[in-house]
C-alpha cells in the first residue's frame, strides 16, 4: 500500500501556482481575454528641451509638456531621483528600470523616454504620454462627485475592475509573454492615484496602471518582511507585511470601493486617532517611531471597515451607515449589483489566505461583467476587455 508523504506548508508561490493551476486556462472566451502581437514600429520620441513648454505642475517632480511646434501634443515630465548605493547613483532608477523590463501591454502606462543624469548627474527624467482625463481620483471627482454627487454607473466600475485585475496578474507574472524568464513583481502603491483614465472612443473609458515607484521583485524572504512603504490608507489590514501579491489585491478591491462608495475601506484616520492618543493619556504609542509621522501611523492602524455595495436605502439606515452629510457625497449610497459587491469582497478577503490571486479573480468576475455590460452598456461596454502584449 502506497502512503503519501506529508507534505510542508505551501509557501505563497506554490500557493500562487496551484490556484492558477485550478482554474482552467481555456474554459471559454472568458479566461483567453489576452492576446500577444507583434510590436509595429512606432516614431521615437526625442527630448529637445527647447521644444517644449511647461503647461502645468502637477508637484514638485511631475510637469505636463506641450510641444512648441505641434499644436495639442503634450507630454508628462518626471524628474526622478536615483538612488545612492555604495557612494554611486544606480545608473537607472527602478521604477524605470522596471518599466523597462515589461512587455508592453494596453494595460499599464507607456514609458516613452529615460533621460540619464538630467537636470544632474543624481536624477533622471522620464516622460510618458499624457492622459487628459486625468487619475481616477479627479476623474470621478470632475465627472460625478462636482455633477449633483451622480454616482459612478456600474459599467464603469466593471470595467475598472476587470481591466485592472488584468493589469495585476500581467506585473504578477500570472499571465502574458515570457513568464519562465520575468519575474513576480508587486506594485505596493495601488491606489486611485495611481490609476490612470484613458479614452477608448465610446462612452465608456479604460483604465491603465502606472508609477512604479514602491514595486519590487517578490520573494518568499521578501513576503515575511515588514515594508512600511507606499500609501497606508489603501493597503490591506496585514501591513506593514505588503510584500505580497494578495495585498496588491486587497487594494485592488480597495479602489472599487472607492469608486463605489467615495471613501477607502477604512475608519476615519483622524477620529481614529484621536481615541487612540486618549486612551494613552495623549502619549504616542512607542511603535509611532518605526513611522515618518504620525499620520502614516494611524493610516496604517486604523481598522478597516467594508462597506457592502448593494444596500438599499433602508439597509444603508437600519445598519447606522447614512443618511450622509458631506459635500460632493449624495445622502445614499448607489446600490449596486450583488455580483459587483461579490467579487469586490472577494477581493477585500480580510485574510490573504482566502484573498484570490489577480488571475483567479479576473477569471471568475469577467462572466459577470461581461453579461452586466451587455444589458447596461451595449457594445460600447465591452470594448476593450481584452489585455494585448507587444513583442
């Protein structure tokens, strides 16, 4: 008689592995949403300081260009500090250098050029193709927050989350070209923010993942370290421990309720904060050091609280939840659909244990999605579903 041998705890990679090799690659149009092309040849872009003007600054680091010659060509200038290493700047900082290694894909914002040592020798110069609609903070702000607080149709948020989730399992290495030689990267600074809102010529826009900044190569050393780094609002109740493509997803999730509702799964910083200094008397906790500031403290201690998206009014006030009164918030919150709420807690699993991977998620909602674009948005809604790579 045969005995099998006890096996050890699976680590997150085996973990990773064995759910993407449950779910079936080729069940139907569903899970095949991603194809692979040949890359055409594109004109370079070359930076030639004088033909270019500053439009705006959007911060310190971060300038939209306009071309003196070319009327309504506009490009986004990053300056970006290298790092110092051993007394030398690394040659090419790593959100670029990460930038650099992706294949291309319809789902993450194009570098169009590095510039090494420029304005000086300690930083480089990235630019990127500009977006008029702006990151998903001021495009649901411009577009539904300041029009009588309308909230966010639901095909728009489906197809955040789906394009999105593809976006995710392409930097999570769970799907696209050349998995056996690119690495697992995780981002660690999803966010609205960092989202960007682009045209897809119908009514309905898509939506690109960008600013590498805080990403970083994935080890299991990696995933049992704590990482303090990234935005602490919309990172899972786990942190500091973030080196994971579970929190990545958690966050993901965060965003939909963002979209959803207004406001990440969170408790009020402030009021938070303020019960916790009173309860100490008004000392800060010794652990307040390992932090920047204090706020980045109570950012990543407040509790996370869920709110479930498809309450009726009457739920929304039987559970203590609204009427609301706050400026560009309507009194309700919008009731969604059963199956958005779903696959968003799917998401927003509190364990990242249960929390499904970027593939798994994707694979399961795209059904979902695809049959409640159908009936709400037509054809436009479905335009764009599928995740390209260049090569």
């Amino acid at each position: 008689m045969a005995t099998r041998k006890k096996q050890g705890k699976p680590t997150h990679a085996t973990r990773a592995r064995r759910a993407s090799a449950a779910t079936p690659t080729t069940p139907s149009n569903h899970s095949t949403r991603s194809s692979t092309v040949r890359a055409k040849k594109k004109p370079g872009f070359f930076w030639k300081p004088n033909d270019w003007l500053t439009r705006r600054r959007i911060n310190s680091k971060v300038s939209i260009l306009s071309n003196r010659t070319s009327r309504g060509v506009f490009v986004v200038k990053k300056t970006i500090e290298k790092r110092r290493v051993e007394n030398r700047f690394l040659e090419v900082p790593v959100e670029v250098r990460i930038m650099q290694l992706l294949p291309k894909s319809n789902r993450l914002v194009q570098l169009l050029l590095f510039v090494n040592e420029y304005p000086d020798p300690g930083f480089g110069t990235a630019f990127f193709e500009h977006y008029p609609l702006g990151d998903l903070t001021d495009w649901k702000k411009a577009t539904f927050d300041e029009k009588n607080c309308k909230a966010v149709p639901e095909p728009y948020i489906w197809r955040f989350f789906v394009q999105m989730s593809q976006a995710l399992a392409f930097i999570h290495n769970e799907k696209g070209p050349n998995q056996d030689s690119r690495q697992i990267l995780i981002h660690r600074d999803i966010k609205p923010r960092n989202f960007i809102v682009v045209s897809s010529n119908t009514t309905y826009p898509s939506f690109l993942l960008h600013d590498f900044d805080c990403a970083t190569n994935f080890s299991e050393e990696k995933g049992r370290t704590a990482a303090r780094c990234g935005t602490f609002e919309w990172q899972p109740p786990e942190n500091p421990l973030i080196n994971t493509t579970a929190a990545d997803v958690w966050s993901l999730g965060a965003c939909v309720h963002f979209l959803a509702i207004g406001a990440s799964p969170i408790q009020d910083i402030s009021e938070y904060a303020s019960v916790a200094i009173a309860q100490l008397g008004g000392r800060l906790p010794q652990a307040v050091q390992d932090y920047s500031d204090p706020s980045r403290y109570y950012a990543a201690r407040a509790p996370r609280i869920i709110t479930s998206i498809n309450l009726t009014p009457a739920e929304q006030k039987a559970r203590g939840l609204a009427p609301y009164d706050k400026r560009f918030r309507a009194a309700y919150n919008h009731v969604y659909s059963d199956e958005l709420n779903h696959w968003m807690m799917q998401a927003l699993q509190p364990t990242p244990i249960r929390r499904l991977s970027a593939t798994r998620l994707c694979q399961g909602m795209t059904p979902d999605a695809e049959r409640i674009l159908k009936k709400m948005a037509g054809s436009n809604g479905l335009v764009d579903l599928d995740c390209v790579f260049e090569i």
